[in-house]
C-alpha cells in the first residue's frame, strides 16, 4: 500500500499563499527540502508557518521545535504503549520477604 504524498506547494497555497520566500528560509536549515511531503509533514510545514508568522520564530528556532515535538510525540507512543502492555499483562507474585527485622537501637 503506497502512502500519500502532497506536493509542498500545495501546501503552502492551503496555509494562505505559497510564499517562497518563507519556504527558501526553512530550506536554509535543512528543513523540507523535498517537493513531495508525507501527511506528518505537511503538519509539521503548517507547524512552521505558524511558529514564523504568528510568533515570529526564526528558521532555526523552528527547527528545534520540530525536533522537540518529534521527540515528544515519541516519548508519548512509548508510554502509551508500556501502559497498555502493564494492563494487558498479568500481575505478577511477589518474591516472598523476610520477617519483620528488629529496630536497630541507637546507643
């Protein structure tokens, strides 16, 4: 099964225009360099613009957001899934503990 793809202009002319000039700056660090974009990275491209636009974040701050969310998102997945795995996952009998140990006493 192939996966969808998006033209990268296409992007930018849905988020309100297609200016090159805020795509050259990503492209600068590195970012969106493809003319083609799977779905996770028109979000992050919409992501960008609206970092740049409306919060007035440079390219390379950006960048690092990207980045950030990308980490978080992960980290998100992993704990949902070591959730669902301690859920699913029968409890387990506990190793049998000594008797009750006398205070220590202070002298």
């Amino acid at each position: 099964m192939s996966r969808r793809v998006i033209r990268t202009e296409e992007v930018l002319v849905y988020l309100g225009g297609g200016d090159r000039s805020f795509l050259d700056r990503l492209r600068e660090e590195g970012l969106f360099e493809a003319d083609e974009l799977e779905p996770e990275q028109a979000e992050d491209l919409r992501l960008a613009k609206m970092l740049m636009e409306e919060l007035g974040v440079n390219a390379a701050g950006v960048d690092v957001a990207l980045h950030l969310r990308k980490r978080m998102l992960a980290l998100e997945a992993r704990a949902r899934a070591l959730v669902e795995a301690l859920q699913t996952e029968p409890p387990r009998a506990e190793p049998p503990r000594a008797g009750p140990s006398e205070p220590k006493r202070r002298r």
